[in-house]
C-alpha cells in the first residue's frame, strides 16, 4: 500500500507531498502505517499520538481528506469506506489530487498553523476551548448540588465525551474564514456546563456562548458531526445553545 503524506519543514515551511510503499499486516491502523514508515523509510515523519486506543485525541490527521483519528482508522477499509460527505472548503480540498484506489492520503489537521509534517499547533484551539469556562462553577456551601440523579447524568454525558481531538474544528468551514470563531468543540462543552443541574452561574455560561465569536458564528453546515469520533454532535449542543439564547431576546 502507498502511503502519500504531506512533509513540511518546522513552521510548515517547505511543504512537498512524499509517498511510501508499506506491507499490510491484518488490522493495521493508519497510525501503525505511520510508525511503520518512521521504522522502515524515514524516521523523521513527525506526528503526535498517546493512548493509541481512541481515548487521548491526539492523532487526528486528514485521512483522504476527511479529519479522523489514525489510531481509530484501519488501513483495509479505507479505500472501501463510505465518505462522510463533508461540505467542502479549502482545508480540506489543497491542491493535490490523489489516487484513491492505489494511495491513501494523509495530511495535518486543517484550520490550524502546521508546526512540522502531521504535527499542528492546538493552541488557537485551546486558547478558544479555556474562553468559554469549561468547568463547573458550583457553590460550595450548596452540598445537595454534589450529586446528580441517573437522568441528569444522561442530558450531558453525550457532550462530556468529547476527548478535545479538534478534529470537528479541522473540518468547520467556518473556522476557515473567521479565525475567531471558537469553534464546535468549544461550544458543546459550554452546552455541557451549562445544562449540568449543579452549574451555579448558567446565565454568565450562556452569555459567553452567545458572544458574536461563539454560537452566532455557527452555520449548522454538520462537518463537526460527521466527523466526530465519539458521536457527540457539537451542532446539536450549538443549536441548544441557540434555543437559549432566542428565548432570552
């Protein structure tokens, strides 16, 4: 199998497409691909990973042009996989076509400055997920709020499964064009504080969702949900937002 990889020096500088030739071995993932190439081609292709079992977040990448985990993506079904369907934008397009049926293609997560190879910098992603106070904001003289029945759990679970991966903020048109718009991840997990029964400051919680860099920005395209690896539906947390927000005015 042909591995085609987009290279860059650090920085980003430099960028030049390089491809590979690996033997397949019965469930090999695109991250064992890729350590597979830095032990038998080039051992410089950077790329950041963790857990390798889907948990940590940390190896999302563009696979044929569609933000995914490589620890999570076997290599025998990509080239029978059915496409997400992704609104295209730019990111996700480049230039460089591939072929589809002898190749898989792997580039850095888009929507975010390329540090070197696979490698990306989180910070504007971070910068934008701390913004929108992702903790719970309890009164510690309030005790009986320490607790939550099994159905309360169950309203914000979806939302707290996200493992902050970026990969919905890589395949977000809008945050393409609007470098300050927060972003899906960011926003569910604001849905998520905001609509958990111990959550003492919900009205400063929602205000900060409602901000014109916020729920605003979004353009319910669906990229984020597509995408997700844990099924969260950030739209789908934005959109409860909204609901919020419209019933304020």
């Amino acid at each position: 199998m042909r591995f085609k990889i987009l290279r860059s020096d650090r920085g980003g500088a430099n960028p030049r497409y390089e491809s590979f030739e690996i033997r397949l071995t019965p469930g090999m993932s695109v991250l064992e691909a890729l350590f597979a190439i830095q032990d038998e081609h080039d051992d410089s292709l950077a790329f950041r990973y963790s857990c390798r079992g889907a948990v940590c977040g940390s190896c999302a990448m563009s696979i044929n042009r569609e933000p995914r985990l490589a620890c999570r993506t076997q290599v025998a079904d990509i080239s029978n996989a059915r496409s997400l369907g992704l609104t295209q934008f730019k990111g996700l397009t480049r230039e460089k076509p591939w072929d589809k049926n002898m190749e898989v293609l792997i580039e850095p997560l888009p929507n975010l400055p390329v540090e070197r190879d696979l490698i990306v910098d989180m910070t504007r992603f971070f910068v934008a997920y701390k913004k929108i106070r992702p903790w719970l904001d309890e009164d510690e003289d309030r005790k009986s709020l320490s607790t939550m029945m099994p159905e309360e759990v169950s309203k914000v679970e979806k939302y707290a499964n996200c493992i902050l991966c970026a990969a919905c903020f890589g395949a977000c048109p809008v945050c393409e064009k609007d470098s300050a718009y927060v972003g899906p991840a960011a926003l569910s997990w604001s849905y998520r504080f905001f609509d958990d029964v111990r959550e003492t400051k919900r009205s400063e919680k929602l205000r900060i969702a409602g901000e014109k860099d916020g729920v605003p920005g979004c353009e319910f395209i669906y990229n984020c949900v597509k995408v997700c690896p844990k099924n969260v539906a950030p739209a789908l947390a934005i959109r409860n937002l909204k609901n919020q927000l419209d019933s304020k005015i």
